[in-house]
C-alpha cells in the first residue's frame, strides 16, 4: 500500500471527467431491493411543537427570554413541554444568525417514528402556490429522543414577508440507509447504479516525501435532477481489510462528484459498496406562525 501522506488536489479531475457524466436515461440497478418494504416506510412525522429562533443579542442587551412556543393548531405549549424540548433539542428557539437574503428563521420540531435507529434529518420548504422555497437553513440530525429540529429560512427573493399561516412540504426519510449494490471489480468503463448515478475510475493527486503522484481513485456522480428524494453515498473496501468513505466532494453546476482517497492501484480495491437513502415528502396544511412575535 502507498503509505505517504495523502493529499486531494482541490478540483483536479481526468480532462475528460465531462464524457463520464451519467448518461440521460442510466440503466436502473438490477434487484436493488430495500431496507423496508412499502407497508413498513416510516410513519410520518409528528409536528408537536413551532416557534420564532429568537434574535442574536447584542454585547449591550439582555439575553433573550423564555422561548414562546405553540402547536401546529395555534395553541400555546407549556412551559414545561418546552423546557423538556430545549433539553433534548437546545437549538429550538434558541438565537440563529439570520442570513441577510432569509427570512426570520422558524423552527419546526417534529418528533419521528419510533423505530428509527439512525439520526435522521428532515428538510422543510415553504410552500407558495405550486412552488415549493427551499430553506436556506442546514438541517442537524434528530436526537436520542427521536426529535429533530427544522428550520425553516425561505429567500426574501422569493417570499417578501411571513404571511400569518403557511403550508410546509418536508422531506423525511422513508427508511433506514443501507447498501443496495455492490460492484466488484469496477471495470474500465463507467458503471450506471441507479437513474442518474454512475460510478467510475478517475484520477487525483497525492502528495507524498517523494513528491506529488497522480494515482487512481474511485468517483461517483449524482445527477441532481434526478435523484431529488435520493441519498447516495458510497464505500471502499480495500485487500487489506481496511474501508473507506469518500475523501472529497467536487461538485459541477448539475451534478455532485465523490471522489474516494487516492490509491496506490487499482488492484487494492476488492470491493465497492453503493449505499442509499431514500426519502419522501410530508406536507403541513394551515400551520399559524404569528409574524408579530418576532424577536419578541
């Protein structure tokens, strides 16, 4: 094995990374099967609580007061329900740097199925009309307790003020993620593993006491177009027994490129795990949000 310390040259890729981009109707894996079958998804997501992120205080000013909460029905909650949501979520209300673009930000907790063994993170958007406003907000993973916290940020390009009630769509794992192909050995050419998804040789730069080397490594391209309510990762399982997650994300203007640490050849590689994460949308009808507490 190549033991010199490794290093991914920011944004170097073969000449002809374009030609190796997914084509546009990829051969959909075979089998690929699933963590859960559809009667046992998860079940939707429990709104329970909303609230204002109070505002960043300033050196000069008092720290911000109790957060003022209520139910997806307007009704307030009890202090007590939001102390015990602040213990397990300290983020829910709590001050937030309000980006210039954004909105004031507002927090959604949601508490998610039971069964769930792994942190999940749910991504809220605003609906307006037919559109749906993407957050600007990024999510952090549920807690022990199975509460996750969402902020919701929509552009001030696309939403002038918060109106008095909203509609939410909020993306929410269907499943647990898990491997759903594995390829071995990853030919020459590019491997189409799922709609949109394709895995292939690149090359990446390494430094090392003897100088730079550009040696192989493994690449996988996600076509963004296609793979809105999918998570796709992937895992290098080495001869020597060690794995490896990707090293370095490359992004282009329509896809994202993961990109695993440079190898010495590619004989090293016994095997590659694709691993999926898949997810629906859950929408919120009517939801009062009470623009007049702000910062209050």
């Amino acid at each position: 094995m190549f033991t010199g310390r490794l290093m991914v040259a920011v944004g170097f890729l073969i000449a002809n990374f374009s030609s190796l981009l997914p084509a546009d109707e990829p051969a959909p894996p075979a089998n690929p099967g699933s963590s859960l079958e559809k009667s046992a998804q998860f079940t939707r997501p429990e709104l329970i609580a909303i609230a204002w992120a109070s505002p960043r205080p300033e050196t000069e000013q008092p720290a911000p007061g109790p957060v003022v909460a209520w139910r997806p029905d307007g009704s307030p909650l009890p202090a007590e329900e939001v102390a015990a949501i602040t213990k397990e979520l300290p983020g829910f209300g709590a001050p937030e740097f309000v980006e210039s673009e954004g909105l004031h930000p507002l927090h959604l907790v949601f508490r998610i199925d039971a069964r769930a063994t792994n942190s999940q993170r749910l991504t809220p958007g605003l609906v307006v009309g037919t559109a749906r406003v993407e957050t600007l907000a990024a999510q952090e993973g549920s807690s022990a307790g199975r509460l996750a916290l969402a902020q919701l940020v929509p552009s001030q390009k696309a939403v002038a003020k918060w109106p008095s009630e909203i509609s939410v769509e909020v993306r929410v794992p269907i499943e647990e993620g898990d491997v759903f192909k594995s390829v071995s050995p990853l030919p020459d050419a590019p491997v189409d593993v799922a709609p949109g998804v394709r895995l292939y040789w690149t090359r990446a730069a390494a430094e090392s006491p003897s100088g730079r080397k550009i040696l192989p490594a493994v690449a996988l391209s996600i076509d963004r177009s296609q793979t809105d309510l999918v998570e796709y990762d992937f895992f290098t399982h080495l001869k020597d027994g060690t794995t490896e997650s990707f090293n370095a994300s490359q992004p282009t203007p329509t896809h994202d490129v993961r990109i695993s640490h440079p190898l010495e050849s590619r004989d090293v590689v016994e095997k590659i795990d694709l691993w999926r994460l898949r997810y629906r949308r859950e929408r919120y009808d009517r939801l009062p949000v009470f623009p007049d507490r702000i910062g209050k």
